[in-house]
C-alpha cells in the first residue's frame, strides 16, 4: 500500500512540473514573439522601390532596403497663433536744457560736466553726465603714389629716347645668425643690381634703329650663303652641300627665310610676294626650270631676295621696343608676311642684368680686372691671359732664380703687367704654376710656397695642374695648408678622374679673394662633391669663364715643359 502511494505522488508531481513548465513557456515565447523589434521579412522581388518624395510620413513604414508602406503626409494647415508683445516699458529719459556748443580751435576733447543730482519722491535718481563726443577731425586725403620710375634718356639700338625706369635696388638683407655663424659670403654679393626699364616712348627714329640693326644680320646672313654656296659653286656639288656641316649651316639659313620662300613658292604670280625678289629675278622666276630640284629653287631664291623690301617689325619686336627690347641682330628670321622678327631681343647694356654683372665681376672681382663683359674662353684660361694683361716668365730671373724652380720640370714663375696701368686697381702680380703630375714639382711645392713666404715675396696668384692626375688619392692638403692666409688668387685644375676634393677643406680659414676650380672631365658626375665650409672665407669663386670640357683635348693642358 505504501509503495503504490508513493508511485502515485511522484507521478502526480512529475505531471505538473511538466504541464507548469510547457505553460510558462508557451506564455513567455508569445509575449517575446510580439515584442521583437528585429522581425525579418523576405521578399525575393528583384525591383527596387524608392520613393522620391520629400515630404513622407514614416508613422507605419518597415525597415528594409526598399521603401515600403511609405505615405505621402498630408499638408495640414496649422494655425499660428502669436502671443501678444508685452508693452515694452519705456526709460524714463531727463531732458536737460541744450547747451551751447562751445567752439574749439584747437581739438581736444572737452571738460567733464560735474553729474546733478535730481531727487524725486521715490528715490533719487542721478542723472549721468552726457557722453563727450571728440571733435570730428577732417582726413588728410592721401597723396597718390608716386611712380616708382623716373623719365630719363636711354640708349636703345644707337638711338636715345625717354623711358621711365625704375632704379631701386632693394638691398640684400643678411641676418646676424649667418654672419656669425660664418654662412654669410665675406664680401656680400649681389647678382642682380641694375635698374628696371618700365616703358619707352617708341620714335619713328627708334623703330628704324631697330630695323636697320636687324637689316645688318639679314644681309650678313645672305652675303655668306652667297660666298659659301654659290660663287664657290660648292652647293651645285652633290658632296658639297648634301654634306652634315653644309646641310647644317643650311637649315639655318632656312630657319631665317624659309616662311617667305615656301609663299613665294606656292604663289608665283602674287605681285605681293614677288615683290620681295629683285626686279630682275621677279620678272623671270615664274617660267623658270628649276629641272625639279627644290633644293636649288630654294637657294636661288634665298640669294635673289631684295632685302631692302624687309621694312616693317613684326607685332611682337613692336611690342618688345615698348619695355627696351631690341632686336637681336644674330637671331633675325623673316616671317610670311616679309616681317622682320627674332628669336631674341636684348635689353641696353646699363639694364642688362646678365652683361652687367659679368662686366662688375671682370672688373671689381678678379685677381686681373679688365674692362669688358667678356668672359675667358679655353685658351686663356689653360695660358692664364687676360685682355690687357701681359705674361712674361720669369723663373730665371734674378729676383727668383735662388729658388731654383728653373731645374725643376713642371713649375714656373710669371710676371703679370696691365698694358695700361690704372690708378685704384692693381697693375702687376706674381703667378706661380705647378703640373703637380710631376714627381719634383709635386715635391718641391710645399717647399717652394714656404720659402716665399719666409721671403715676403707677394704672390697673387697660385695655379696647381693635373690634380690627382698620377693618383686619385694624391694628398694636397699639405699643400693647400701651406698656402699664405690670405691670397688674391687660387685656381686649382683636377684631372678628370679625380674627384675627390676633400683636400679643400685646408682653405677653410684662407682668405681668397678669387676661387676658381676646372676639371677636364664631366663637372656634372655624381662623384664630385664640394664641402662648402672649404670656402667659407672665398670672397668670390670664379663661375664666369667658360669651362674646359670638350673644348680643349686632353694633351693641351696637361704639359707644362
């Protein structure tokens, strides 16, 4: 009995813990099923649904990628109803007698009235002073700004005409850190210093300058086409003008005329164009038989141009006189109208920066000044000649023979004298030049610079050859430390190999007032590398002269017998 009881509750229990359990579940899905916010609907559709509208109500939408159960809103008319102002409570404002204006002759502002006081039955009120209002002075009108150029006579193509130029330079600011700190050149140097030309009055006088000078190169041009090709006969040979240098100079000669020639040549009985032939040739090249050959048709008609028939610039020369540019007469070419034009225009001398600046460094900064804008070319560079300089050897002479330079091969003593002497500048200077690829020179050459400055002996000018030529490691900083603290000229020439410069670095606390470095390689490889602390001191290095390479061949610099 007692067994079947028990059997019978625990049934009874296992039932309703399963029958509570199943309800409560059931009770709780349905409660979260229709809370869910995340529901997903699927709809396989492939159109997309958008709404354009701008004006939708989204009180039922769904969220989903497509627009759905989207509304248009209804545009309901709402009422506005506007709150009354509140009356806005006036200040109480206190009047008080106008006073007479006091008048003032000098502006300054008036006295301070002393505050009242006015007592009412509520409370007193005081009364603040009224505002001083400063006299109104009248503005100076500004006075216009005055041209920055001034009129003055410039030379332009021969002629003098009025221009307004600007001649103020602005000055090189250099500040304290660089000059302390040894960054700054020791003598300042300015590269452009010349003034500006603004605006020319172009004369009829002016333009026929003008013309007249680019008359010069067209007819020079022409006159040695004529000589070359044509007298010599030398074009009608077919080894003669269809060679690489005669076909060279020839496309420059057709540079120059061919616009005008290739017109006259598709309009051979246009008076207009053949009007720029001589008579002769206008009246009998329409029936001539060039046999086919444009090459001659061409030539005969470059010689057979009437070149006083070139009278009128072209709009581009006229407007380049306007600011002091005149024609180039090296660069002159014709156009296809018979205008004179150019390829360059240059400006006067005085305004030129370029030419101005190689005419101050020629004259102010060299060891030997001459008076003239033109640089050195390779010959005088690699002889050390200047214009109006003359060169005498004096190794064996008594001044210098106790050094003895004459027994040793590659170095020599020179005496520089200026042909004219001028009072200010230097007139003579002593050259030294040393082929540091041979064996005594490089040997004696501390030496030598010891003993003339134990001497006193003034040398202006150091020159060093073929550096690093024997070997690229060669050692000069010995022989650069040597050197005297201060020197007017130094001027070292590498060979080609030798591109290790580090020795410079010995002239870092030298005073030189003239630097100059050649190479008779390629100055443009990688390999070479200048410390720039080695120049500190160098007031000016040499950048004017033209260099070296594949100018001069390998043998002309490297003897010095």
């Amino acid at each position: 009995m007692l067994k079947k009881r028990k059997s019978k509750i625990f049934l009874l229990m296992s039932s309703s813990v399963i029958i509570a359990s199943s309800s409560i579940g059931t009770l709780l899905y349905n409660v979260d099923f229709n809370k869910n916010e995340h529901s997903f609907i699927y709809d396989d559709k492939a159109e997309a649904l958008l709404n354009k509208s701008n004006n939708l109500s989204f009180d039922n939408s769904l969220i989903s990628n497509k627009d759905q159960n989207l509304k248009e809103k209804t545009n309901e008319i709402v009422e506005i109803i506007e709150k009354p102002e509140k009356p806005t409570e006036q200040p109480i404002v206190i009047l008080s007698p106008p006073k007479e204006k006091p008048q003032i002759k000098i502006p300054k502002p008036a006295p301070s009235p002393i505050p009242k006081v006015i007592e009412t039955q509520s409370q007193p009120i005081v009364q603040e002073p009224p505002k001083t209002i400063p006299p109104v002075s009248t503005p100076e009108p500004n006075p216009k700004p005055k041209p920055s150029g001034s009129e003055t006579l410039v030379e332009i193509a021969g002629v003098y005409v009025k221009a307004k130029v600007n001649k103020k330079i602005p000055p090189r600011i250099i500040s304290n850190y660089d000059k302390e700190n040894g960054l700054a050149n020791r003598e300042p140097y300015i590269n452009n210093f010349v003034g500006e030309i603004i605006s020319v009055e172009v004369t009829d006088e002016l333009r026929e300058a003008n013309k007249r000078q680019a008359l010069t190169g067209i007819q020079r041009n022409v006159g040695i086409f004529i000589n070359t090709f044509i007298e010599d006969k030398e074009f009608y040979d077919q080894n003669g003008y269809k060679s690489i240098t005669r076909k060279n100079y020839w496309g420059s000669i057709w540079d120059r005329f061919g616009r005008l020639i290739e017109v006259i040549m598709k309009n051979k009985n246009d008076p207009f164009y053949l009007n720029f032939l001589k008579k002769e040739a206008a009246e009998v090249y329409p029936t001539k038989d060039f046999n086919n050959d444009i090459d001659e048709e061409k030539a005969w008609l470059v010689i057979h141009l009437d070149t006083s028939k070139f009278n009128t610039l072209n709009p581009e020369s006229e407007n380049y006189l306007k600011t002091g540019y005149s024609i180039n007469q090296d660069n002159v070419y014709i156009n296809e109208k018979g205008e004179i034009g150019s390829y360059s225009h240059g400006l006067p001398a005085e305004f030129n920066g370029v030419l101005s600046r190689m005419y101050r460094d020629n004259n102010e900064k060299r060891a030997f000044t001459y008076d003239s804008a033109e640089w050195r070319f390779s010959g005088a560079i690699q002889e050390g000649k200047y214009p109006g300089w003359t060169k005498t050897d004096i190794s064996q002479s008594p001044e210098f023979s106790k050094y003895n330079v004459s027994n040793v091969t590659g170095i020599k003593i020179f005496s520089m004298q200026r042909d004219t002497p001028i009072e200010g500048k230097r007139n003579q200077g002593y050259v030294v030049e040393i082929d540091t690829s041979k064996n005594d020179a490089y040997t004696k050459t501390k030496q030598l610079i010891e003993e003339l400055k134990a001497d006193n002996k003034e040398i202006t000018s150091y020159r060093f050859f073929n550096m690093g030529k024997n070997d690229s490691s060669q050692k000069f900083r010995d022989i650069l430390s040597a050197l005297p603290e201060r020197l007017p000229q130094l001027e070292l020439f590498f060979d080609a190999s030798a591109t290790n410069t580090s020795s410079l670095i010995a002239l870092e606390d030298k005073y030189i007032d003239e630097l100059s470095l050649y190479t008779l390689g390629n100055s443009l490889l990688d390999s070479w590398s200048l410390n720039p602390w080695a120049i500190k001191r160098t007031a000016w290095v040499n950048s004017i002269d033209i260099t070296l390479v594949l100018i001069l061949k390998r043998t002309q610099i490297l003897q010095l017998d």
